[in-house]
C-alpha cells in the first residue's frame, strides 16, 4: 500500500480534547480555572489511536477553529499532556482560524487528504478539497451518504486505515 503523499487533518475540540456534552460547544470544557481546564481529559481512545495513524501518513495536522484566549488554552492542555511526544504529532503542527468553514483554507494549503471533525457544516466546506472525511462523535441526526460517520477512536481509526488501503493518495 502507498501512502505517500498522505495528509491526516484532525480537529481537537469533542474529538482530542473531551469534556463538551453531545450537542454542546466545542469550548465548554475551557471554562472555568486553567486546574480544570488541564483536568479535561482525552476524548477516549483519541491519543493511542493518533499514535498508531501518525507513522501512516507523510504528515499530521490539528486544525481547530476557536479564539485567542481559546487557542492559548488549547496550547497549554496539549503541552500539559504530553500530546507531541505521546502521539508524534509535532508541536507545530497546529492550525487555527476564527470560522469553521475557514478550515477548508487550510487544509487546501496542507495538502490535507484525510480529516477528522465533529461538524457536518466543517465537512460540507470540505467537499472537493479533502477526499476522505470522517464525521466523528455522537450525531443529533445521521451522517449525509457523503461523509463517512465514526463515533469512536477505534471505528474512525479502522475507517481511516480502510481508506488508506483502498485508494492512492492525493497530492
């Protein structure tokens, strides 16, 4: 199997970084004191599963949309774990923007040919520019037929891993 050329986006709100209620905001977990904002934990599975992804691909991204003082938060939770040096992840790599549908920018600019995201409305920007998107974490309503639904670490790792299998890359 190839995968050169292989590029993972993955979001880190309700898909890294847990906390947040299905149907929540993606930043109820950074309320409150930085104590318990640190204290969030992983999504379930989410930093063994990146680990075992990051060898498969050319690179790895985080791509998530918040604010300044949410992206400070962010930086610190993934330093506060370990996240680069636990996952392979290079501390670097990791975008930010202000609007979900920015994210599509950036991942046209990776080169970006597989993405993780809890919001059918990031994937819908996606289309046409990232070939295999997967729909991660409880939905209120099913996945459209074009968007690959994976409510687990375990499910989107195998469905990631399937794809790789299955189709070239994209450059």
């Amino acid at each position: 199997m190839n995968t050169a050329g292989s590029r993972l986006g993955v979001d880190i709100g309700r898909v890294i970084i847990g906390g947040a209620a299905p149907g929540g905001g993606d930043t109820q977990f950074f309320s409150g004191d930085t104590a318990r904002m640190l204290a969030t934990p992983a999504v379930p599975g989410a930093l063994e599963a990146l680990a075992r992804l990051v060898p498969r691909f050319e690179q790895v991204w985080l791509v998530s949309k918040c604010g300044e003082r949410v992206q400070r938060h962010t930086r610190q939770w993934l330093d506060h774990h370990a996240f680069a040096a636990r996952t392979g992840i290079p501390r670097e790599h990791l975008r930010f923007c202000l609007r979900r549908p920015e994210k599509a920018v950036h991942c046209a600019e990776l080169g970006i040919t597989h993405f993780v995201d809890d919001k059918p409305d990031v994937h819908e920007a996606l289309r046409g520019i990232v070939p295999h998107r997967f729909l991660f974490g409880p939905q209120p309503a099913p996945a459209p037929p074009w968007l690959h639904h994976t409510e687990t670490w375990d499910a989107a790792e195998a469905a990631i891993l399937r794809s790789l299998d299955q189709a070239p890359a994209r450059r």
